[in-house]
C-alpha cells in the first residue's frame, strides 16, 4: 500500500512539476493552451497574410457569377439599355432597414402600426410565399399551423400563426418579431430585406384567412355552389 502511495505521489509531482515548473521561462514559441477559449481563432483577418493561398492573400475576390444578398438578376427578356423589369424587393432598394419610419420599424410614434406599406400585388404575394417557403416553414409549417419538420425533432416551443393571438396582432408587430426575433426565434434583419419581410407578412395573412374563412368572406356568386357542396 505504501508502494501505491510513492507511486501516486511521485506521478503527482511530475505533474505538477510539468505544468507550473517553467512558467517563468521565456521562449519565442507559441504556448501550450490546453483551454485557449476562441483566443486565437483560424480565420481570415482582413489584411493580414494568409499561408492557404498560394498568393498569400487571406480576403479573396468574390466568386464568379455571385451576386450581393437581396439583389435579382435581370428579367429574361430585357437588355442592357432598358431598365430591367425588377420587383420592389430587388436592386436598388434591397437594404435590411436602417431608417426610423413605419416601413422599416413597424411602428407608427410609440405604437405597432398595420397595414402592408407596399403595394400588394399578385408579384408581391409570390415573392412573400417563396421567401416564406425558405425561410418560414421549416418551423411554422406551410399553412403556419406550427407543424414545420423542426418540431419532429425536438423543437417544440413553435407556435402556430393560425393562432387568434397571432391573427389579431398588427403587422408592425410581427414585422418587429421577423425583425428582432422573439424567445427562442432568432432575428432574421440581418438575413432578410425589408421589403421581403413585408411581403411574407402579406402573404401570411393571405394563409390565416385561407385557414379560416367563413361564407361572409365568398363573393355571394360563389356561395349557392359552396352551399350545394
């Protein structure tokens, strides 16, 4: 037993000895981190060299035939000399909100306003269901029923659009929520436009009224067919 303990003991100092013994050596390596908590990061700093490269250069051009987040190619069709045929979301308004107006807070004074600050159309409602499609519905679902492939693994504080707590808020207050996120939803103003973000609000409330109409909402020419179903 006393063998047992020499042992230990001696283990033990070695190790001591070998973490605490030359801290006061000077050396022109780098340390040994066992723990350096993101101190020192492998990435790209501007302007600084960089040995991946075979040119040495760390900032790298953009990559062919990219293009800047928001911004739309041309339409087939047009040319170079006319204006291309472009949405209210493409080049040269696609910016991510910076102003202090209701289109880019979502408040009117000290209160959530409502209404669609964009003409809403039938180009506008496609671009809001496509943004929602992409951005949306992994989580809410396609109908925003709260039903999105998310929640089957695991995400389950999603909560549904369809709500009436949901369907009664104001559109500056859900353009809020895109904007800055809510509990456990993160902010998407760093990844989406403004002007897409009220398209998909637009197309939302297109979703929560398909989800819950009523006769009153059918043109009256149209009810004696729905009422013979």
């Amino acid at each position: 037993m006393l063998r047992g303990f020499l042992v230990i003991f001696i283990l033990c100092g070695i190790a001591i000895l070998a973490v605490f013994g030359f801290r006061g050596q000077k050396s022109t390596a780098p340390p040994t981190e066992v723990f350096p908590d993101m101190v020192r990061q492998m990435k790209v700093r501007a302007q600084a060299p960089l040995g991946l490269f075979a040119d040495g250069r760390g900032p790298r051009l953009p990559v062919a035939g990219t293009v800047p987040i928001g911004y739309e190619m041309p339409k087939p069709g047009s040319t170079q000399q006319a204006e291309p045929d472009v949405g209210p979301w493409s080049h040269p308004r696609a910016d991510f909100g910076g102003g202090t107006d209701y289109y880019n807070t979502g408040k009117m004074g000290d209160h959530w306003g409502t209404g669609i600050p964009v003409p809403v159309s039938r180009e506008l409602m496609e671009r809001g269901q496509q943004r929602f499609n992409i951005t949306c519905a992994m989580c809410h679902g396609a109908t925003a029923a709260g039903n999105g492939i998310t929640k089957q693994y695991g995400l389950a504080t999603v909560v549904t659009l369809q709500d009436e707590r949901i369907r009664k808020m104001s559109d500056g207050e859900i353009f809020n929520t895109i904007t800055n996120g809510k509990n456990t939803m993160m902010a998407y103003g760093p990844n989406i436009i403004v002007p897409d973000r009220w398209a998909i609000i637009a197309y939302l409330r297109a979703l929560q009224r398909s989800q819950n109409a009523t006769t009153a909402d059918v043109p009256e020419d149209r009810r004696a067919e729905l009422e013979k179903q």
